[in-house]
C-alpha cells in the first residue's frame, strides 16, 4: 500500500490570486499551520485590520506518479495513522 513520504501546505489569501506553499514534515503539521493562518486571519478580520476575502487553504501530498494531490478532512487521520 502507497504511503506518502512528502507533503505541502498551499493558501491562498484572495483567491483566485498567487498560491503560498511551504513543505511540511507530516500532514498534521500541515493541519496546525493551516489552523493558525486561519486563526489570524480572522483575527485580522474582526478587528478590522482587512477586508473580507475569500480565502482557500489544504495540504497535498505526492503521490505515485509524481503529482500533488489535496487531502480531503476525512484522509487525514488514516493518513495520519
């Protein structure tokens, strides 16, 4: 069974503009940074220090045949696992 080895966390701040991706070790990595751009962006929203975006975020991993796949919530834990 195909267990990745490589993962990256991508966001995007004012879709449909330019991607931000970092590596990451692990996926739950992923998940925790991903939580804290979230977190700060609202925090940014409510105190009125931006305007309201849309905004888009995920973890990808590689797969067998070289290409980056997005993780969908419910993959996490047996991926994780």
């Amino acid at each position: 069974m195909f267990k990745p080895t490589k993962f990256k966390i991508w966001y995007c701040h004012r879709v449909p503009g330019p991607r931000f991706e970092r590596e990451v070790p692990d996926p739950e990595t992923g998940r925790l940074l991903l939580d804290t751009i979230y977190d700060l962006t609202l925090h940014l929203f409510n105190n009125r220090m931006i305007p309201d975006y849309c905004s888009a975020g995920g973890v990808t991993y590689l797969d067998e045949d070289g290409d980056w796949v997005d993780y969908h919530p419910e993959e996490w834990e047996a991926l994780v696992s």
